[in-house]
C-alpha cells in the first residue's frame, strides 16, 4: 500500500517510496491521471464552466457528452428533438417562444405586457381621462355627513325619514310628543307648559258661583236645602206654614166657633166686669 515517508525512519528509501505514493494519482509526466478525481472527491458546486474541458459554446446551448470529442464533452444547439424535454411546470426544459412568449432565447419578452403599467404605480390625474371632471362633480369630505365619528354640523337639516338612534341635544322647536306622558298625574305631550301639583300643598282651587259651596272632595257643588240634610223644609211664611199632623188631629176634636150658640164669659166680681158682647152668659164668681 503507497504511503508517505514517516520522518526518522525509510533511511534510504525515502525516493522509492515517495515516488511510489506520487504514482498513484499522477503520470510519470506529473500529470493528474483521468480516473485519479472520483466524484467524491469534487465538493458540490465546485466545477465551474471555466474549469471543464470543453472550451467555446454560445447562447441556448446546452454541455452534453461527447464521446468524440476532446474530453468526452461538446457544446450543442437544443432543439425539440435533442435530448432535452420540454418545459413543465415542475421540471425546467425547452421552452418554444410563441403565443404570450416573444423575443430571442437570450432576451425572451412577454409581447402582450408591453405597454402595461406595473402592478403598484401612480398616475397624475391629468393621465386619466375624464378623472378630473368626475373628481369636480363629487362633494369635498369637509362637506359631508359621515356615518362614523363625532364632528358639527350647521345649518338646518330636513329628514325625510324616522332617525334611528340617540340624538343629543335640544330641540330647535318643541313639537308634541310621539307618546305623551303623565307627570305627577298631569298629562304631558310637549305641547305646552303644564303645572304640576305639590303633593305637600293643596292645589290652587278653580273659583265656583255664588250659588255653591266647595265639599271635602275639594269639589264644587250646589248650595241648597238637600246639601245642608234639609231636604223636607219648604222656605213659606208663617201664615202659610202647615200645622203637623198631631196638631191638625187635635184641633178636629175641637167645635167650630160658628156652630156655638152662646158665650160664655167667667170673671172674678171683685173686678170690673169686662164689656159683654151680644149672646153671652156671664157667670160671676164672688167670695174668696
């Protein structure tokens, strides 16, 4: 097995035995030998274009082997027909310039791009026709309403529909209210002021006529016989004032005046006898 001289020891056959380690990757020219460089020994990426033995070649050719030629490679024009497949879209190959494909092999072009602006660019307005007159016709953002954000808004503004939503804010005019309300019992819808009674007070009292009376009810009611438990009392003269029943019964027990023949008159005789009307009996009582 070929080796290299170990220092201190070969005395004497340090030339054999070098040379016989230089012989194994080397001719007797000093020449590496074709088969002395395995693939293993070639790091990846190492051989460059420059470094192969097949020299020339131009655009589009392809380095394939040779078995006639110097080194067993060449340089060869590709065709459809060579050895080289097409292109796929997973593996790279012959690609015929045609259809959207244009230009050469060294400076292929997409013809149907020409023209076409990149994918993020910018125009002036001027560019776009019509841009500017479309731009004029549309209203500044200062000058619109927006859905979203706070900002104020002057002048007057006429909804033709319901607002959706809470609006802050006092109204311009007080106009009646959808619904109307009840405060502290008094009905309320906007329309006008109302005054609401203080429940530690009595409310102020509406003034009646001269002919009522205010209840307890805090009402206004009629003055008359049946409101003061009189209702039986006729207001009539003395003279035409009804006697009771009682009494009526006791004077029919009684005989008419004008059915009595005689009078009779009874005084004491110690007195002067009082003047004697026509028709009467006068008894006289004397003694004491």
């Amino acid at each position: 097995m070929s080796r290299l001289p170990i220092p201190g020891s070969d005395d004497g056959g340090w030339g054999s035995i070098l040379n016989d380690f230089l012989m194994q990757a080397h001719t007797s020219a000093g020449a590496v030998k074709i088969d002395a460089v395995t693939t293993g020994a070639i790091q990846n990426s190492a051989v460059t274009a420059a470094k192969l033995s097949a020299s020339g070649g131009s655009g589009g050719q392809a380095l394939v082997f040779d078995s006639a030629a110097s080194g067993g490679l060449s340089w060869q024009t590709v065709s459809g027909g060579g050895s080289v497949t097409d292109a796929s879209t997973s593996t790279k190959g012959i690609v015929k310039l045609a259809g959207d494909l244009g230009g050469t092999a060294d400076l292929p072009t997409v013809p149907g791009l020409a023209g076409k602006a990149a994918l993020s660019h910018t125009h002036a307005i001027a560019d776009v026709t019509g841009l500017q007159t479309a731009l004029d016709a549309k209203a500044t953002d200062t000058a619109v309403i927006h859905t979203t954000g706070t900002e104020t808004i002057a002048g007057a503004k006429t909804f033709s529909s319901t607002i959706v939503g809470s609006v802050n804010g006092n109204a311009g005019t007080a106009s009646a209210l959808q619904t109307g309300r009840t405060i502290n019992g008094v009905s309320f819808d906007g329309t006008a002021n109302i005054t609401v009674a203080d429940a530690t007070k009595e409310p102020t009292v509406t003034a009646g006529n001269t002919g009522q009376y205010y209840r307890g009810d805090k009402s206004w009611q009629t003055l008359d016989k049946t409101a003061v438990g009189l209702a039986n009392v006729d207001n009539t003269t003395d003279l035409n004032k009804p006697v009771s029943t009682a009494t009526q019964t006791a004077l029919n027990l009684k005989a008419d005046a004008s059915s009595v023949g005689n009078k009779i008159m009874v005084y004491n005789a110690y007195s002067d006898a009082p003047a004697l009307a026509a028709n009467t009996v006068v008894v006289s009582i004397t003694g004491s």
